[in-house]
C-alpha cells in the first residue's frame, strides 16, 4: 500500500500549483463467489481480483497543450490478500489540444501489445479471462510513450527500462476502431528478447451481439518455450439487461505435449448503468501445459464508477 500512497503524493504535488487541475476519481469494485476444483480439491472461494481504484485528469498550460496524469491501484489478480496492492499504472503526459496533435507520457503504463487485445475478452478478471492462454501481459515499468489518433485509426510507440535499468524494451500498437468494428496490431520486444505478436478483431452487430478473435506469437528466441495461441468470444444479447457469453482459448508450446485450452459460458445482467451480476461455469485444462484442470462455477458483481 505504501508504494500507492507515494504515487497518489507525486501527482498531488505535481498539481498543486494548478488552479484548473480536475481530478477524476474512478475504478471497478468487484466480488466473485463460488465453486472451484483446481486438483487440490473441492472448495470454495471467495476473491475481488481485478478491483480498481485511481484518480486521473488534466490542467491547461496554454492554447496549445495540456498537461494529463492518471494514477491507479489494482488488486493482484495473483492472490494478494492486500487490496489495491498494485500499481497499474501511474504516468504524467503533454497532450496536444490540436486536432492532429498527439500526447506523450512517461511513467509506469500499460503495454500497448497488452492494450491490443483487451476489447476481445468479455471474461475480464473472472475465472475464464484471456490472460490464462494469452500470457504475456506486461505493465512497462518506467516507460515513454507516445499515442496518436487521425480519424479512426490510432498508434502508440513506446519505449522502457526495467526496475534496475538493466533491459530495454520496445512496443507497438496500429489499430482501426469505429462504432461497429476493431481490428488491432500489436508487436513487443520485452526485455528478456522475447519477441510477442498480437492480432486482434471483434464486430459489434446492430443487434447488440459481438464477435472476437485475437491470435499471439510468442518467441522466446531459444531462452525458454515459445507458442501459439488464440481466443474466440461470442455475446448474444436477448434484450437492453441480459446477454449469454462463451470464450474459447486455445495455447500450443513449442515444447510440445497436450495444448492448455479455456473454455467459458456465462450470463451478464445488467442491474443499472453501472452495476452488473454476472455468472459463469468455466474450464482451464491442462494449466500452464501441466497436467492438471480447473473447473469454476461462480456469481459475481461489478460496479463500475
């Protein structure tokens, strides 16, 4: 929690000496209950993996840029019992206020390869989330990024250093976003030389329904095992509150051995604006191309402020 409180302090110094600083606050609290076999046994389980607080806005220097910041914790998604234990990401930036102008920032981000295929997953942060067959999200740990939009296609380049300086890493994101349809390319050289390539797509029908697909190469450039995987995701939406979900993720090693797949079906029922129930039965078989099987049935709720 410490390392939140100094975050939150930097920004606030950073802005008190502006008179238009408007700070937004924001994030996800979310809690899932229910069932889970993952080889150990039968239990149950109780978790808000995936909860997120932050604050995030921007100030006015003059007529030609403005000065943006965001800072956010996130509860770790690999079992922490402290809330909010992780920083997610916390970077000041200068943005453009011209039509064609673009923003840069430097601090703690997200990848841009990881950003590339988040529309594709409608499991986030429940038991059958994409990040179990797409595995290599990365957070940038000091990092200069620079994004651009002209119309409906948009990019980002950055470039970062690992905690003790000692690696470099490169990332890049082209994508098209409309109403209707986004395709995305993404292509990261992480600071161990693993080199990783992202396809994304989905389409959202008039109807409300949406379709998904995003593809990774991972090459480890002999260092360890590199591989090849997928995920497909279908919503059907029955009416304005309701909508049936499946996911399907598939992960092959260069190892070899049986491929890990991910299977997910659930229900998501909109209570407001902002607050969804959600339920849902999944499969994770063969985790991590170990023998092994997680079979969860769980309800959720996520509030959305």
């Amino acid at each position: 929690m410490a390392k939140i409180v100094g975050v939150v302090m930097a920004v606030g110094v950073l802005m008190s000496g502006s008179v238009h600083a408007e700070p937004i606050l924001f994030g996800q609290l979310r809690a899932d209950y229910g069932f889970v076999d993952d080889g150990s046994g039968r239990h149950y389980r109780f978790n808000e993996q995936g909860s997120r607080l932050g604050f995030k806005g921007s100030s006015f220097i003059n007529q030609h840029y403005e000065f943006t910041y965001i800072a956010e914790a996130e509860s770790d998604i690999a079992g922490n019992d402290e809330i909010f234990s992780e920083v997610r990401q916390a970077w000041i930036g200068i943005r453009s206020r011209s039509a064609a102008g673009g923003e840069l920032r430097a601090g703690r981000h997200l990848s841009p390869a990881r950003v590339s295929v988040v529309p594709v997953d409608i499991f986030v942060n429940q038991a059958a989330d994409q990040r179990k067959i797409l595995e290599s999200d990365t957070v940038l740990e000091k990092s200069v990024v620079y994004l651009n939009r002209i119309n409906e296609f948009a990019y980002a380049v950055a470039l970062s250093t690992d905690s003790a300086n000692e690696h470099t890493a490169t990332d890049f994101l082209i994508n098209y976003n409309n109403e209707t349809t986004y395709i995305a390319a993404a292509y990261l050289k992480g600071y161990d030389q693993q080199r990783v390539s992202r396809l994304a797509a989905t389409y959202l029908f008039p109807e409300g329904h949406k379709l998904g697909l995003a593809f990774e190469y991972l090459d480890n450039k002999g260092v360890g095992d590199s591989h090849k995987a997928f995920v497909v995701s279908a919503g059907y939406r029955l009416d304005e509150n309701k909508r049936v979900k499946l996911q399907y993720g598939m992960n092959k090693s260069s190892s070899g051995g049986q491929a890990e797949t991910l299977f997910g079906i659930g229900v998501d029922f909109d209570l407001s604006a902002n607050t969804t129930l959600q339920f849902q039965y999944s499969t994770n078989r063969h985790l991590d191309h170990a023998d092994e099987k997680e079979t969860s049935v769980t309800v959720g709720v996520v509030y959305d402020f």
